[in-house]
C-alpha cells in the first residue's frame, strides 16, 4: 500500500519528534518508529545537556572544551552554532512543559537557578539536568506535544526497510520515501515523501556490550550507504566508561555525573588509578577514561573496576541520582555504602551520515539529524552532554531548509513491495548465531583498543557473515530481527573499513600499531560510501 506524507521521519529521539515539531506547520508529518514512541536512546540519558546557562560560563569556554576533545577533527564552524544555539533550545524545551532540577535554598525549597553539573572533558558546570533521567523528560515533553499536534502521525511498530532512491526506478538521483515493515500486519507500506529525514539514532548493539537500548541498531545509517549516502568518521565509536557490572543488569548506564560530583575510579584493593593516566583524573575525557578502565582490567585481570561515591552524603546521593540509587539496591549495591562495580560499553556513535548545517545529506531529498550523522560537532570524540544538545540544534535548523527545498515533480511509478519468491523463516537459529558472532569479534577485534591483526581478522569475519546475510535476506521473508542484523552488518563492515583506513591513534580510535597522532597524514575526516572507498581527507 502507497502512504503520500510531505515530511516522513524516520526515528523518535529528540531530534526527529523537535524536527516534527517545527515541520508539522508547514505540512503533513509522518513519524514512524519500529519499537514505541519512548524506545530510544534519548529516553535512557540520565546525565543532561550541555549548555551556557550560567552567567560566569562562557561560550568560547564551551567551544574550548569541545574542540580540544574532538582530538583535532570537530569542524569550528559546526561547534559554534551547536553551542550559540544551545541556551535557545532549552528554553523551548520548557515552554513545552520540561521540566529540569533546580537548586535549593537553606530551608531545601526550589530557587529560580538551574542546578547545573559538571562531566568529564568539562571546564566549568554547564550541564542541565532533570535530576539522572534527563532524558526520559525530555522524551515525555516531546511525545505530549508531538501527540497534541494534529497534523503529526506517529506510527509505531514500523520498521524502515530502504530508502526509496529514484534513480533505481528511472528516475532522477534523489530520495522520496521509504520502504516500511508495519511488524503489526507484516505489510511492507510504501512511504512517499516530498523530504526524508533519518533520525533512528546510534548503533551501539553493534557491539557484545553497550548501555544503548535494544533498538540501536544503526538502521538510518545502513539505509543511507545503501542508498549511495556520503558517510564519515565510521572508526570513532565511543564507549562509555561505566556501565553497571552485575550478570542481570542489561545496559544500565551508570552516568559520567556521579564522577562529575567527586566519584573516584578504584582497583578491587581500593587504589584510585586515574591519576596514572590523565592530569584531570577521574574528570578526564571519556575515551581517557574507556582506555585506563580497559588497561587496568587487563592488567590485573580483573573483571571489572568501582566507581566510588562513599565520600558524598548518604542523603545527597540518593536525592541527586535517586534512578541510579533504586536501580544499584536492586543488584544489592548500596552506592552510599559500597564502591559500585562498572565496566566500559559501547555507548554513541560519533560518526554518521556526512550532513550540512542544515542536516542535509549528500543525496537530494534526504536529510539526517541526531546521533546517526556526522555533522563536525563530535569529531574524534563527544564532550559530554553534546548529543542531546545537537539534537535539539538540528532538530530545528533542518526544518528551515527541508520547508525551503523543491517539491516532488515528475516522480517515476514506484513500485509496491515485492518479496517475490521469499519464503518464511523456519531456521530463526541462522540469525541468532550471526548475530552473537558479529557483536563479539566486534567487541573483541574491533573495541576500545585496536590492532592491524585484530582488523584483519574482523574484516574475513564480516565478509563471510555478509553473505550469509544477504543469502538469507533474499530468500526470507522480512521480519525486525532480519533487518536488524543486515544493518548492524553494514555498520560493521564500515565501522572496520573505516579503522583500516585510519592508520594513527586519535580520539575514540586508538590503535597499538600506529599509537601515536598524525597530522600530516589523518587530519582530517574519513569519508566512505557505497561507491566511495575509505578514505582520509585532510581539511
């Protein structure tokens, strides 16, 4: 079945339900997500946004910060309006109902002035916070304002199989729509767009371990390099350097604010590594962090590392990350009491589809917005709290040109869904195997250390598993697990293409082959597409 929409976005994290927002006064939006309109990455950000709010923060302080953790590769341009954009956004926020924490005065009573905290890689506080689950009220004002808007269409459930790229039916080169698995019915819908917008999020299950929820599939950026999208920075992949340890705690981000209130980094005997590794210690940048927690645990052979809050108040502790606290004394850690036991995961994709300020990508008709581009905000590695702030950023500037750019004209037939001769699955086993094998050679060869060996070797691992994939792809009936596991395949192949091609260390991609940073060679991005091979090039 045909669905003509003006808008059609593709995700519902803060960036795509701001972008309806604003498009929904100029023309039908569609929305469609394949889980719940509260399944994304946006609701499970516990730390905050990083903005200046206070008046003794600067802008320039701001841009700083970011620059000198982008490790080189941020594009100033870029940085500068994200960050004089900030303040604005969050005030539109909260005309929308948001609500962030606020300090206190001597007798515990709310004072007009924003509690801001401070996170690694930070000079100054800047990051506003809705206690530790910022994100899940920033979720819940966009969904009741996207809900309360009549000309938006949420859908979920519905699954984005391809873009729809003309010139595969005679047309010219652009995107007007996509391919649409409604998982309720099992059709596969055919979306028709004036303008489309990827805004699925990261792909951290990409990854054996990851604080990213089940959908983070790097959907929008498979889509886009099988489409012939310009992607870059693919190698950049940052993990976090806490997540909660315990056998029967799946993804649960332990947030870089406690460290940011004076959590310590301590071995199992209680010595505070930090130190060793960074002059800023436990407030070092993320990737600092990621990479001592890793040498540390190799080193000892242990299986984890302790975050340590016990020299806070009890009070103050359960007040300031109450999410935190009830989620730890559900796993029998008391974080008032005892060191809470953390490993590093997978936790945001810095590179992307490549877009302009606008968040238009290199294909006419498409644009992209949030965690799945590479814009030159992030470069080789995210400041913290900068994700949700770009995607506020975009979410509103994208809206201007998407309104601004040519209507559909002289579109050829598209046709409908033809699974021609596929049948159902009766071996489901096929793709839970692939999928467990190319999450753990991706922890294992292509993780928080890498090597030339360990490259090569995941490179033959995805080149077989690929044509496993598409064998299967083409001979199934399509289903969300499929399509997940043939975009987290994609994102692989790049993800490891894209390190090859990166022979330095810098930022998130640190290689013991080549440790050292090379300006002359790799300053600059790495692009790749489907007809582009991967490459460096310098700016």
């Amino acid at each position: 079945m045909r669905v003509d929409t003006d808008f059609l976005i593709i995700g519902s994290g803060v960036a795509g339900l701001t972008l309806a927002l604003e498009l929904s006064e100029h023309g039908t939006v569609t929305c469609v997500t394949k889980r719940t309109r509260e399944d994304s990455a946006t609701n499970y950000a516990q730390g905050g946004i990083a903005a200046v709010l206070d008046p003794e923060d600067t802008l320039e302080a701001h841009v700083a910060d970011t620059l000198t953790t982008g490790g080189g590769l941020s594009h100033r341009d870029v940085v500068e309006m994200v960050i004089a954009d900030g303040p604005a956004r969050i005030r539109e926020l909260m005309e929308i109902g948001a609500k962030f924490s606020r300090t206190l005065d001597s007798e515990g009573n709310e004072t007009d002035d924003f509690d801001l905290t401070r996170e690694g890689g930070h000079s100054a506080r800047r990051v506003i916070h809705a206690g530790d689950i910022t994100g899940r009220e920033v979720q819940r004002a966009l969904v009741a304002a996207v809900e309360a808007q009549p000309r938006i269409t949420l859908l979920e459930h519905h699954m984005a199989i391809d873009l729809l790229e003309l010139s595969k039916f005679g047309g010219e080169r652009r995107v007007a729509g996509a391919y649409v698995l409604d998982e309720d019915s099992g059709e596969v819908l055919t979306f028709v767009s004036r303008a489309t917008v990827l805004a699925t999020g990261g792909a951290g299950k990409v990854y054996l371990y990851t604080s990213n929820p089940d959908v983070a599939t790097g959907d929008g950026v498979a889509m886009a390099y099988r489409a012939g999208a310009l992607l870059a920075n693919m190698e950049f992949f940052q993990f976090h350097p806490t997540c909660l340890f315990h056998p029967k705690a799946k993804s649960f981000l332990i947030s870089e604010a406690l460290r940011g209130e004076g959590g310590v980094l301590r071995l199992a005997d209680g010595t505070a590594f930090m130190e060793r590794h960074h002059p800023m210690k436990d407030l070092a940048p993320r990737d600092v962090v990621a990479r001592a927690i890793d040498f540390e645990m190799k080193r000892t052979g242990q299986e984890c590392v302790f975050l340590d809050m016990t020299g806070e108040s009890a009070d103050f502790l359960a007040s300031r990350f109450p999410n935190i606290h009830e989620r730890c004394m559900e796993y029998g850690v008391d974080m008032r009491k005892d060191p809470i036991p953390v490993v590093p995961a997978a936790h945001y994709m810095c590179g992307g589809v490549v877009i302009d300020l606008d968040g238009k990508s290199s294909l006419p008709g498409l644009w992209a917005v949030g965690e799945v581009t590479c814009s030159g905000l992030h470069g080789a590695n995210r400041l913290a709290s900068n994700s949700l702030l770009e995607g506020l950023v975009y979410g509103r500037r994208a809206a201007s040109s998407i309104v601004a750019s040519a209507g559909l004209e002289g579109v050829p037939s598209i046709p409908e869904w033809d699974p021609g001769a596929a049948a159902p699955s009766h071996e489901a086993v096929i793709i839970t195997q692939n999928w467990d094998e190319l999450r753990r050679f991706m922890w294992n060869y292509v993780g928080i250390v890498r090597s030339d060996r360990r490259l090569m070797r995941a490179a033959r691992r995805i080149g077989v598993l690929q044509e496993e994939i598409r064998e299967y792809y083409w001979n199934h009936l399509v289903n969300r697990d499929l399509l997940e596991l043939r975009n987290i395949a994609d994102v692989a192949e790049l993800i490891i293409k894209c390190a090859a091609a990166r022979r330095e260390s810098r930022g998130l991609h640190y290689t013991v082959d080549h440790p050292d940073m090379d300006d002359e060679a790799f300053g600059g991005d790495t692009y790749i597409g489907r007809d582009v091979a991967p490459h460096v090039r310098k700016r």
